[in-house]
C-alpha cells in the first residue's frame, strides 16, 4: 500500500482504492448496531400492539444500550483521528456551486432516472446533508432521551412534549436510515459501495466517476511518483 500523506485515501490496487479507514468503519458499524437496537426497541415500546414482546423493562434497557452505543460511535474516530475529524467537518459542512447542483438533480437519480451530476469531492452533497442529519438528530436524542430519563424531575406537563419532539427525531432518523440502505444496497448506480465498510475500499472507476475531484487529489497525485 502506498505511504498515506496527510490523512489522505490512497490506492491500494489497480482495481480498488482506500476510502474508508478502520476506525472509522468501526465507528459506523457502532452506531449502525445501536441505531437498530434503539429503533427496533422504540417501536415496541411506541405501538401498543407490541407490548406483549416488551419483556417488562427489557426492552427500555435495550433501548439504553443502543443510545449508548451511538454515543460511543464517535469517539472511535475523534480519538484516533481529531485532526481528520475537523478537516472531514469543514468539508462536510462547506456547500459549493456544484453541491448545490448536485442537490437539485439528486431526487430524480435516486429514483434510477439518467442524470448528469456534477463533480464531488470526498463527500458529495448527498453524503453531506445525510451526515448532518446524522449529527445533528443524534445530538436531539441525546437531549429529549436524556430529559425524558429525568422526566421525574420535570414538570408532568412537560413529558407529552418530549414524548412528541423524541418520536420525530425517530421518525426522521428511520427514513434517512432508510434513504441511506437503498443507496449501498439497492440503487444499481452507487450500491458498488457498500463493501467500503466491510474492507474500506471501493471500485476505481467509483472513485472517478462518483468522487472525481478526490480522486484527483487524494489518490491520483499522491501515487504518482
């Protein structure tokens, strides 16, 4: 494998280049697993008609489990990596032209219509908003979850609120779950990416067609002798 330079993916074959490290892949498998055990759980305990496979308390202690995974997902990358982190987090967060772009034409190539989409870097526009709702809803479970823990010690008026704002943030967090499995599993055009969190690679010709401007940076220059 090539040397990395500054935090930067490299090619690792003729075939196949790095774009997920290892923590990082641990990371998203963390919170992948805590974000179904809080899901699946959250459902029993929302509808009714699955009370009898709560098991009492089990089901809100599972629900726990899952919160504290995902909250524990992240330090896998902020310890082994805080310097990567703060570039990947001014990347995610910087929007261009041609996010933008990407953005507007994204709807009709999710559902498999043709469309010419504009050059990405690391991170396209869809991967960005996908992450920032990622963060951002988590950090809403941690406050709602939290509150409603201590709901003992709020006004009574207060717990419907929370029960409200906690089922929403679920609700978005199913779909954008659900947006982002059809993408790595299902949709013909980007699903050659799913492997990048069993081995952290992707195919060659992904990287330059789906993240050109990465690819020019990050694996072509830094291969060339």
């Amino acid at each position: 494998m090539a040397e990395e330079i500054n935090n930067a993916l490299v090619k690792v074959s003729e075939q196949r280049v790095e774009r997920i490290k290892l923590h990082e892949r641990i990371s998203h498998t963390i919170n992948a697993l805590g974000f179904l055990l809080a899901a699946g759980t959250g459902l029993v305990l929302f509808y009714k008609g699955l009370k009898r496979l709560s098991g009492g308390t089990r089901s809100r202690q599972l629900h726990r489990v899952g919160a504290a995974l995902m909250i524990a997902a992240p330090f896998f990358v902020w310890g082994k990596d805080w310097q990567g982190w703060k570039k990947t987090w001014r990347e995610i967060t910087y929007f261009s032209k041609e996010d933008r772009e990407f953005l507007k034409r994204a709807p009709m190539y999710m559902l498999g219509f043709p469309a010419k989409m504009p050059l990405q870097g690391k991170f396209n526009a869809g991967q960005k908003m996908n992450f920032l709702m990622v963060t951002f809803n988590a950090a809403g479970f941690v406050v709602t979850g939290g509150l409603l823990m201590l709901r003992r010690h709020l006004p009574e008026k207060a717990f419907p609120y929370l029960i409200i704002a906690h089922d929403i943030q679920a609700v978005i967090g199913i779909c954008g779950f659900m947006a982002h499995a059809y993408l790595a599993l299902l949709h013909p055009d980007t699903r050659a990416s799913f492997r990048a969190i069993i081995d952290g690679t992707v195919p060659l010709e992904y990287a330059m067609g789906h993240h050109a401007l990465w690819y020019e940076d990050e694996v072509k220059n830094n291969n060339n002798p």
